[in-house]
C-alpha cells in the first residue's frame, strides 16, 4: 500500500465495505454470530439471509430510462434473499464498485467532473450485467424514477438521509488529492448532492472531507475527531463508552441502522475507539451489524488514513 493518506481512505473504504458484505444488514447480533462467527476475513455471503427485509421492497421501472434492477428484480419481494447474494468473497457493493468507477473515470478524464460522472453512473446503472448485486439504495431507484419522468440528471437528486450516501466521499478526496481542503469540500458538497439532497448527508459527507484532510496534514485521528466533528460525537463521551461492548453502544446508544443521525455518530465512534488499529476497527464495525457496508465509508477511510494498512488487503483494490 502507498503511505499516502487519501489513497489509503478510499482503499479502507473498499476494504471495510468488502469484510462487512456477507453480514450487510444483520441486526440479530447473534444470528450474525451463528452463521458467520467472529468476521476475520473476507467471506461470501449465504443465503438465506434470516434477517433480510428485502421482501418489503419495492420498485417498478416506469420505462426504460428507469430499468436498473434487470435480472435481479426477479428476487425483489421474496423472503430470505441475501441482499448481495451474488458477490464472491471480497467483492465490493454496489455503491462501493460506483466509487472504483468515480476513480477509473476521473483519471481517464485527468480530474472529476460532474457531468461525465452522471453520465456514466446513468449508463452503468441501465447496462444490464455491470454488476451483479441484488439490492439497490432506495436513493438509486428515486434518481432513476425522476430520470425516466424527463428530469435532467442534474435535477433527479432526491431527499436521501441515508449514510450510503457518502460511499463515493473517500473516492472523490482520493480523485482530488492534490487540491487544497476548500476546493475538495466544494467538489465533494457538489457531488454528494447529485444524488442526495438531505442537509445531514452534505454535513456528515463535508465532516468526512475535513477529517480525512486534518489526517493528511499529520493531526491524529481522535484530535482530527474532536476538533472536526464534535456535532457529531462528544469525544468525552466515547471515551466513557469504550469501556463497554460494541453492540451495547451500536444498539443502545446509537442505532446500528442507516438514518445518518445515528450512523454517523456510530461510525465516528468505532473509528475513536479502534484509531490505533485499521483491522480491529473494519472488523468491529462488520460485527455490529445494521448498515455496517456504509458505516464503512467513515470508518474504513478513517483508518484506512490513520494507519499502515497490511499488504495482505491488497486484492481488493
């Protein structure tokens, strides 16, 4: 791995993601723990998934500029589904191969551009066999439903508070590693909003690029948190909650789930307590459950910048 801080944020949001896939959305701990044990690797994941909710979602594609399920939709509605049941052992989600794309794209641009990337993102999503994951964001299926009503890609962003939202923010502070902090906070604001248009999303994506910034100048990583983000988690509180098991203070505290007034604080908690170690940190965070694939976007970035970051994680990118 490069000792570069950004290249090693967007490589630990991939990585994070990739260990947390196979227990994506478990929010019986010990149902996690029966059928997966304590997460060391990357695993694949198993079907059926004893808590998936996919079933209670629903999209139907108004025409063909809206058709982004393809020959998944078939498992949309069906109980026990594995949300990402076709991924091999360390493959990314679907948002997370969208941020490999930003990267791909972005250098093959020579910079990142707003309007190119909607456009790709527009073209991967409605090429069947792009990817081969099962579920969608809701925030994919409004954009996709607003693009296929004629709303120009610029106009198709919706109220999205989920913290999927800032899967592609350790990607784009990699793209855009060479800018000064407000060039990156701007670009980053711009692009987040393409897609999600809730207020906490932006803040919690702008905290996201102010801390990996602050950790690229050399300040460490629970300074970086109390000075950076202390609207979000009260440093002094971590430390009194340290003390106590993961699942307690991501289950009682705050919840595991996706709504980013819980999943930010959460995933700013587990990076405070893990901030001397990448690997303890990812695999922590898989544990929890809940919306751990994009608590990983701020937890796996942030101590991805942190820390050295084996070359053992090295396939995943």
């Amino acid at each position: 791995m490069s000792n570069d801080s950004f290249q090693n944020a967007y490589h630990g949001s991939l990585i994070s993601d990739a260990v947390a896939m196979p227990v994506h959305w478990y929010y019986d701990r010990e149902a996690l723990r029966a059928e997966y044990g304590e997460i060391s690797d990357f695993l694949a994941p198993k079907n059926p998934h004893t808590g998936s909710i996919l079933w209670r979602s629903q999209y139907q594609a108004l025409n063909e500029k809206g058709e982004i399920l393809h020959d998944q939709a078939q498992y949309w509605g069906q109980r026990g589904i594995h949300y990402h049941q076709f991924l091999k052992s360390g493959e990314n989600t679907l948002n997370y191969q969208l941020a490999i794309e930003l990267v791909k794209l972005s250098e093959t641009l020579g910079g990142y551009d707003a309007d190119a990337w909607l456009a790709h993102y527009i073209d991967f999503m409605l090429m069947p066999g792009k990817h081969q994951d099962t579920y969608l964001e809701e925030y994919h299926r409004g954009f996709f439903t607003k693009y296929s009503q004629g709303n120009t890609p610029r106009k198709c962003s919706i109220r999205d508070e989920h913290i999927g939202g800032l899967a592609q923010v350790p990607a784009l502070c990699y793209v855009l590693r060479s800018a000064d902090l407000e060039t990156q906070r701007r670009r980053v604001k711009e692009h987040v909003g393409l897609t999600h248009a809730h207020p906490n999303v932006l803040r919690a994506a702008d905290t996201l690029v102010r801390l990996l910034y602050r950790i690229h100048e050399g300040v460490a990583l629970r300074e970086a948190i109390q000075n950076e983000a202390g609207d979000w988690l009260s440093c002094r509180n971590a430390e009194k909650w340290a003390t106590q098991p993961d699942t307690h203070v991501i289950g009682q505290r705050f919840s595991p789930a996706c709504y980013i007034a819980e999943s930010m604080p959460a995933s700013l908690f587990l990076a405070w307590k893990y901030h001397h170690s990448f690997e303890a940190g990812i695999f922590a965070n898989a544990m929890v459950g809940g919306d751990n694939c994009h608590r990983g976007a701020v937890v796996g970035s942030l101590l991805g910048a942190a820390n050295v970051i084996s070359n053992s994680w090295t396939s995943i990118t």
